[in-house]
C-alpha cells in the first residue's frame, strides 16, 4: 500500500512523537534527521499519542473483524445444515427433549411468557399472581413482582423495555417500572377480569381487553382511560392484538 505525501508526513510525525516521548531520544534524533522532519511539525501537540490511538484502533478493528467472521462461519453452518423447502416438516424444527432449562418458581399455571426486548431476560406471569423475571440465558432466577391480588393473565414491553405492563383477573391493569422494578401505576375501570393488555407501538397509549366486553386506551403517562369501545357479540371475553405498524387496527377475538 502506497501511502499519500500527507499521510507519509502525519505518519512520520506520529513516530517521532512516539519516540521522543518514550525517551529514545538518540532514536529521535536520528529519525527526525533521517525522516527531514520539520522540527515545527515534530513538536505539534496534535501528534501527541497518535501513533499509540491508530495501534489500539488497528487492534479492535481487528477482533471486531474475527467476531464478524467466526459470526459468519456459525451463520453459514446453521443455514447448511438445516432442512431444505423440500425437506422442512415439523419434525426437523420443533424442539426436542431434552430442554435447555426448567425453570420453576410458580405456584400455579403460567398463563404468558414473554421476552425482553433489549436484555437477555424473560418474564413470566402465572394464576399465583405473581410476575417473574428470568435470565434465559443461565436459567436463572431474577426476582419476582408482586402487587396483582389474582390471576395475572397478560403481561407487554412497550418497545424500549424500560416498562412492563400487566393484566389480572383482579380487575386492574398495572404499569411496572423495569428498571427499579416497582410498580408506578394501577389503572381501574373494567368490570371483569382483564384478559389482555398491549403497548400501542407509537405514542403514549395502552390498550386493554376484559371479559366485560369493552376494550380501553388508556394515556401510559397519566393512567387515564380515554376511549371505551364496547363489544356487542355475544362472546364473554376479548383477547387483543395490533395488527399494523401505525396502530390503525386492532383485532379482538372473543371467546364463547
């Protein structure tokens, strides 16, 4: 690699810098002499260090380079060694015994298991009550949240992570800061259990669905509900789900 005159002459102060402040002053002498290094330049603080800064950049490039390989190579044999369109059936992708983990901790059925968007944790929420966060990749058990007096029957990240919602047969809704992990809101106004509860993706809303027929928005920042909407069918419950980027559609489905 050839190198440009303007480089040649930054290069050539950054190892004169580095020789004169390592105290190899014969070195630098006969370098600068060597090198023609104006004496003007050879002084610049600008080059103080420079040459040890390139090193240490050339270094983490480097391991940045072999992750990104060792990354490609495992990604390539995954891809090589799973099924083609022909072959692929529910045999070659549904998981088999035995498990990673098994995680225990609840006292009753679990009822929803999410994962964090961000950290490597999951939550889950169970009949007991009880909210409980995991680390999926030890198995580890974290903590557990605790506030709902029954069944929590939903639980959602709003896209940051930083807050989690979560729904219960005890008629609330409740907001859990996840970082101090406490419990900021409780949200009153259905009239039966809570059945499911998500973040709009944009703006500041939630949104739940009870099995008194109505499903609720409600303001994350005040805990207000602003909209009702009331299920005339026949069903007794409404599990809900957002359909589209921008939050037009919501999709309830009732049970019978």
């Amino acid at each position: 690699m050839v190198l440009s005159a303007k480089h040649k002459d930054e290069l050539n102060c950054a190892i004169a810098d580095y020789l004169k402040s390592s105290g190899y002053i014969e070195a630098y002498n006969h370098f600068v002499q060597e090198a023609d290094v104006p004496s003007d330049k050879a002084n610049d603080k600008k080059f103080n260090g420079l040459l040890e800064k390139k090193w240490t950049s050339v270094l983490r490039l480097q391991k940045k380079v072999m992750d990104l390989e060792s990354k490609v190579t495992e990604t390539v044999k995954e891809y090589e060694g799973g099924p083609t369109k022909r072959e692929r059936s529910s045999d070659n992708w549904i998981p088999r015994p035995p498990e990673r983990y098994c995680l225990t901790g609840h006292r009753m059925p679990i009822s929803r298991v999410i994962f964090h968007p961000v950290y490597n944790v999951m939550v889950s929420a169970s009949e007991d009550g009880s909210i409980k966060v995991w680390d999926y990749e030890s198995g580890d058990f974290e903590r557990t949240l605790k506030g709902h007096t029954d069944a929590v029957n939903d639980i959602a990240f709003e896209s940051s992570g930083k807050t989690l919602a979560s729904c219960s047969s005890d008629l609330t809704i409740r907001l859990w800061d996840f970082v101090g992990f406490e419990c900021i809101k409780t949200m009153h106004g259905h009239d039966h259990t809570v059945s499911s509860v998500r973040f709009v993706p944009t703006g500041d809303f939630l949104v739940s669905a009870s099995r008194d027929k109505s499903i609720k928005v409600w303001e994350v920042s005040t805990g207000y509900c602003t909209k009702t909407l009331l299920d005339t069918g026949s069903g007794s419950g409404s599990l809900l789900c957002l359909l589209t980027v921008n939050s037009s559609l919501l999709a309830p489905t009732t049970t019978l």
